[in-house]
C-alpha cells in the first residue's frame, strides 16, 4: 500500500470512465425521440449529454431539436429506458487499460467501487453483462440515495467510503461533476482525459489527470 500512499478505497464514474457507453446511449435516446417525431442525435455528441443522468439527457436532446416539454419527456422516458435496458452491454466497450489498471489495485488491496448518475439498476445490469459486477465492493446510482443526491452532491461518494470500511480514498471521473462531489466529500480526484468531457479536462480541477489507466497507479502514488 504504500506506493499508493495509502489508499484503501478507489472509486470510478462509469460512463465515459469506465466504458464508452454512447453508442449505446446514442441508439436508445434516437429511439426515443424517433417516436416523438423528432431528428436523431449522433454518438458523439451524445457525449456531451452524458452525466446527470438520463431524464437530464433527454430533456438536453430535445432541446437540441425543438421545444422541451414536460409531458414529452415523462412520455419518452419509459421508451427510453426499456430501448437500453433490453439492448445494455451489447455495444459499450471497456477503456483500455482498466481491467489491468483494477487488477493492479486489488493487488494492492485497494477496496472499489462504481458511484455514477445511472439509475442502480441499470448500472447493476451493465456491469453485469461486462462481467465487471464482481470486481466492486459497492456500485452506488443517481438514484441510491434519493431523489436529487447524485454527483455533484457528496452522498454517493461518502456512501460508498462507509460500504468500503472507511480509509482513504479516491475518486476517478471524466467530468465537472466527479470532481466537484469528489471535493465536497473530501476526496482527491483524478479526471481521465479519454472521457465524455464538456471542457478541457485541465479546468476540471481534478488533483490529478491521466490520459491512459497505465497511467492511475502512478497518479494515486503521487497525489498526497
């Protein structure tokens, strides 16, 4: 442990972290707003929709294409959600290098863990079918702690300390979010600069920055 300065406990975003879950993102939003009558939306900016959950990325899609309306969007959620449950884990591949960089830190006997804005269900359901379930102590959604208690707020990542034990730990996210819940619990964050980032990963304020998971071991040893 002491190459890692100690840390006991890892946690990891999941979209744009872990995976790159847009195309499947993609095809499920277009499948929601195809039965509304409304244009798709490419893959790649997609990305840029990504991180407050899913009603958050609708509502920003169809404001991409027209007026946001209230009704529409509790109308296109359920189709929405059913169209990416029923197609999860088909299309979303992990990042290089995390399966390597994971193995490493259990090595170390660094405990981990998922907390992302996708729903608990779902996120359960995607690592499962990526065969990542097993590898984490805890997976904490934008809906484990109540309505309003994702990422940016703390609760998720001060949850997912205590299901670990407690220790020091650290937070690895690919946007604003993470790491500002990432500081409002206390945490040191580590921003990857291969995720689906709305700005330049250096105005993140992360503690540290990687542009490969080759890269995090390294990263958590230095951050003190």
């Amino acid at each position: 442990m002491t190459a890692l300065h100690d840390f006991e406990i890892v946690g990891f975003d999941l979209d744009g972290t872990i995976v790159d879950s847009s195309f499947e993102l993609a095809a499920s939003l277009n499948h929601a707003l195809e039965k509304s009558g409304r244009p798709p939306i490419a893959a790649e900016d997609v990305k840029q929709l990504v991180g407050m959950g899913a009603r958050h990325m609708l509502e920003m899609a169809l404001a991409k294409t027209g007026p946001v309306d209230r009704d529409e969007v509790r109308a296109l959620m359920p189709i929405l959600i059913a169209h990416y449950e029923a197609h999860i884990g088909t299309n979303c591949p992990i990042f290089p290098g995390f399966i390597e960089a994971i193995e490493a830190l259990s090595q170390h006997d660094v405990a981990l863990a998922v907390v992302t804005n996708k729903f608990e269900g779902l996120a359960v359901k995607l690592l499962d079918q990526l065969g990542l379930r097993n590898r984490f102590v805890t997976i904490i959604g934008g809906d484990t702690m109540g309505p309003g208690r994702g990422k940016p707020e703390p609760d998720g990542l001060q949850e997912m300390v205590r299901r670990c034990g407690g220790g020091r730990a650290a937070f690895v996210g690919d946007s604003i979010h993470d790491v500002h819940a990432a500081q409002a619990a206390g945490l040191p964050s580590i921003a990857v600069r291969f995720g689906f980032l709305h700005q330049p990963v250096e105005s993140l304020g992360a503690s540290a920055i990687i542009d490969h998971f080759d890269d995090l071991i390294p990263a958590l040893a230095q951050i003190r």
